[in-house]
C-alpha cells in the first residue's frame, strides 16, 4: 500500500515545491522598484568602512580612550562574573540536590532553585541593564548586577547538571568510607567536575566580555559605548579601532582558558 | 558470636528474585570467597552486607545489631568498608586525599575542609601507601596512576579507615592476572595482619582456592554450597556453572 502511495507523496512534494516558488516569485511583484528601496549611499558607506579597516585609528587620543574602556569592559565583566558565580554555586549546589538525603526536601529545594535559576536567566541581560539603569541609574553596580544575575542563571542550571551527571560508583564509596553530604560534596563531586566547571566559566566569562560591550549601548561606558558614539559620528576608523580592542580581549582570554585547561586536564 | 549473621535473607528487583532465603555466618577473621555464575546475586549479597540495598525480608546482624540500627554513616564505617572493580577513587584528587577520605567518617567538617588544602594526619596516609608500596607516589594526581596501582590506592584508604570488616566485590576483574594477583595477596595479608574479616566476590575460582579458608557459592539468588576450601570438589565447581539449559 505504501509502496503504491509513494509516488503520490513525492508528486504532493512537488507541487508544494511549485506553489511556493511561484507564490515568491508572485511577492517580488508586490514590491516597489524604485531607488529608495536600496541606501543610495550603501556602496560609499562601505568602502568608508573598509577603509577604516584597513587604516584603523591609530592617533594616542582615540588609543588611550580605547584602553580606558576596554579596562572598564573588562572589569564589569569580572565583577559581574564574579556575582555570576556566587550566584551559580549556591544555586547550582542547591538545585542538584546533592547535599539533601531526604528525597521530599531535596524535591523541594531543588526544584526551587532550579526555578529561581531558570527564571533570572530568562531575562537577557540587555533588559536587566535596562531595567537596573531605571532603578539604580547609570552606575556600574547596574552594569555588574545585570551581567552577573543572568550569568549566574546559566552557569549555576550547568553546575547542577554536572552535579547529576557525576557517576555514582566513586561517591558511593565515599559514602561507604563514612563521609557525609558535605564531604561528598568537597571530596566528590566538585574534584570530579572541576575541569570541566572551569572551562565552561571560561567560555562563558569569554562571552560576558562581549555581553559587557554590548551593554554599554545603554550607555554604561566601555567600548560599546564608545563604537556607538564613534559609529553615530560616522568615524569607521574609529570604529574599528575599539573592534580590535574587543577583539584583542577575547582572544587573550582564549589563549588564558587554553592554558589553564591543558594544566587540568585530567 | 559471628560478625556476620543473616538469616533468610530475600531480595526481589521488579519481578526478578535476586536472592531467595539466604542463611549464613561469617565469624570474626575468617576470609570467605563467593563464588558462582553471573547473576547468581553476588553484588545484591555484597550491596545487602554493606548496608547499602535494604533486604524485603530476613534479618541482617551486624556484630550482633540489626544492620538498620546503624543510623550514622561513621558507625558503619567503622564495621564495614567496600572495594570495588574500579571506579571507586576520585581521578581528579591527589593520591593522599583519596587516602584520607577514609578518615572523612572521623574528621568534623573543619578539619575534612583545611585538608583538602593542607592534608591532615599525614603520617597516617603516608604509612597505608607504604605497606601497599606506593609511597613515592604520595602527591601524584591518581588518574595518571596505572590500574593495578589505583586498586592499591584504595587498599590505603581502606587501611586507614580500618573497618571490622571489608567486603569487596569483583576487585581485581579489570586486572590483568599478575596485577590481580598482586592485588590479591596483598589485600588477603593486610586483612590478616589487621584481625580483620574479609568477604569477597570473585570470578575465577582458582584464586578463591589459593587465598580463602571458606567459599561460598550463589546460584540463582540461592546458597549452592557452603564448604571450607578443602573439602571442594571437582564435582561441586562443575555443577554450580553447568548452564542451566543443560542442567534441565
């Protein structure tokens, strides 16, 4: 029977292929072809920014003012990284539910946790800033808090699932041995994914750096603020300059997470 | 009074019977070997004496007091200590830490934290890594350490726990036979020295003869038979794996 129905359904899958195509080809009408459908200035506006490419400025003003806010850049991100984890510790401890015996309590807990953590990392950290930069104004605890409570919703849901995913023979010896909770929790599970916690903050610190930059739209300094100001002054050389900066850091942060993995590997 | 004392000891896993009115003693220093094909219920008999799968029926005398009466982990821990095939250290710790985890049972939480930056009762670990011959590798990280080396490893943590009794399931499986002979004799003469009882189960009944007294063989989820070493046939071995096809 299906046999005979096949080609039925491959003659279905073309006519749908037909309808669709010309169903775009039918839009393509529907569209005013006039000049300002495209930037005129598109094709000058690029090679303005190629050019900046390739002759990045490079004057000491535009240099120190880079290095300053790639500083600032930087240091919201460690601050903030550094909420992150506190945050993601207790809540990822919490939420694995390694620490409780009792299996209602650990229920309980842990799905508690896992739903604070779930829920602050639901909200972008663009929203958070915006949101922080209304209640507390343009501070940098805005800057660092909005970072970190999202942050530390993401890094502390894959702390507690590293926590569960830990295999249960050598814990149990442990256990056997007379260790407590506690014990397992410092002799077991946290020796047994500490590479790979350390190497997932890494990432993620890489990716906060960005987020840090982005956030400074809000007007937070750093270099995003500064790529905007430069951008809306039509200034690609600068532009580019501070994209080298940010580009400078992640790498360097790259090369740092590299390190430091090949030492723990295991 | 026996250490050991089960009497009509059962366990069932969904439907399947995983041990069926199970009845023995094991006495203070005696060294038993459980034998038997796979899924003859060794490791459910092992996880039963070591507290850590609860029977649904029969009564389990720990030294005289029921095994459920032990509420503390630490009072276990100084009755029963457990060494598995394999996977029981903690790759990622330094060799001492792995030893002094079975000190973890005595310590309050602030000692167990401070060691693990500065390890504590030293000289303790150090002296278990000696007599298992591994003293040079005191600080070395335990997953660069060969198999045969890591079982030794949790033979120190066992010496430094020092339980009553140590049952070990399958110990030396993962080795190969020099390794596991290795591993064999010393943990047989360490529990001789410490007075201590010893239950282990094992795959190859030739090392059961060379280094038990007692052999105790499962089949079934049933005691098949319970025999000093000397008194063991041919017969006996030849019938407890027959495959059970044949067997009917």
């Amino acid at each position: 029977m299906k046999q005979l129905l096949s080609p039925l359904y491959l003659h279905k899958r073309l006519s749908l292929t037909l309808v669709l195509l010309a169903a775009f080809i039918w839009s393509l009408f529907s569209v005013t072809w006039s000049r300002d459908l495209l930037h005129a200035g598109g094709w000058a506006t690029t090679v303005q920014i190629l050019e900046g490419l390739i002759k990045p400025d490079l004057s000491p003003d535009i240099l120190e003012l880079a290095v300053e806010s790639s500083w600032v850049t930087v240091v919201y991100a460690v601050t903030g990284m550094t909420v992150a984890l506190i945050i993601a510790f207790v809540l990822g401890v919490l939420g694995s539910g390694v620490l409780v015996s009792s299996r209602p309590v650990r229920i309980v807990t842990a799905g508690f946790s896992r739903a604070v953590l779930a829920i602050i990392r639901a909200i972008h950290e663009l929203v958070w800033a915006l949101l922080f930069v209304a209640v507390i104004g343009l501070s940098p605890y805005a800057a660092i808090f909005a970072l970190g409570i999202p942050y530390g919703g993401i890094l502390g849901r894959i702390f507690a699932d590293m926590l569960n995913d830990v295999p249960g023979e050598p814990i149990q010896a442990l256990r056997a041995a007379g260790a407590s909770r506690l014990h397992c929790l410092m002799y077991g599970y946290l020796p047994l994914i500490r590479s790979n916690m350390i190497s997932y903050t890494m990432y993620r610190f890489e990716c906060s750096i960005r987020s840090s930059a982005i956030m400074s739209f809000v007007g937070l300094g750093g270099l995003g603020y500064q790529i905007q100001l430069s951008l809306a002054d039509l200034h690609y050389d600068e532009v580019w300059t501070f994209l080298f900066f940010l580009i400078a850091i992640v790498v360097l942060i790259d090369a740092w997470s590299n390190s430091l993995r090949k030492r723990l590997v295991l | 009074m026996p250490l050991i004392e089960l009497n009509n000891i059962t366990k069932q896993f969904e439907r399947k019977i995983a041990l069926s009115s199970l009845s023995f003693h094991v006495k203070k220093g005696e060294m038993v070997a459980l034998i038997g094909p796979s899924g003859a219920g060794k490791s459910t008999l092992l996880n039963t004496l070591a507290g850590i799968t609860a029977p649904n029926t029969g009564t389990y005398l720990l030294d005289g007091v029921p095994i459920q009466h032990y509420k503390k982990r630490k009072e276990l821990a100084k009755k029963i200590g457990v060494i598995r095939q394999q996977f029981d250290l903690i790759a990622s710790l330094p060799v001492i830490q792995n030893v002094l985890a079975g000190r973890l049972g005595e310590w309050g939480f602030f000692k167990s934290m401070l060691s693990l930056f500065l390890p504590q009762d030293k000289q303790l670990a150090a002296n278990a890594l000696n007599r298992v011959g591994l003293l040079d590798k005191l600080y070395d990280q335990t997953s660069k350490l060969s198999g045969g080396e890591q079982q030794r490893v949790a033979l120190a943590r066992l010496l430094v726990q020092s339980p009553a009794v140590i049952l070990a399931d399958e110990p030396v499986a993962s080795l190969d036979p020099a390794r596991a002979e290795d591993v064999l004799a010393m943990l047989t003469k360490l529990v001789k020295e410490e007075g201590q009882t010893l239950v282990m189960s094992l795959h190859s009944v030739e090392y059961a003869k060379k280094y038990f007294s007692r052999i105790i063989a499962l089949r079934d989820g049933e005691v098949f038979f319970d025999l000093p070493t000397s008194e063991i046939t041919k017969e006996h071995l030849a019938e407890l794996y027959l495959l059970k096809e044949m067997a009917l």
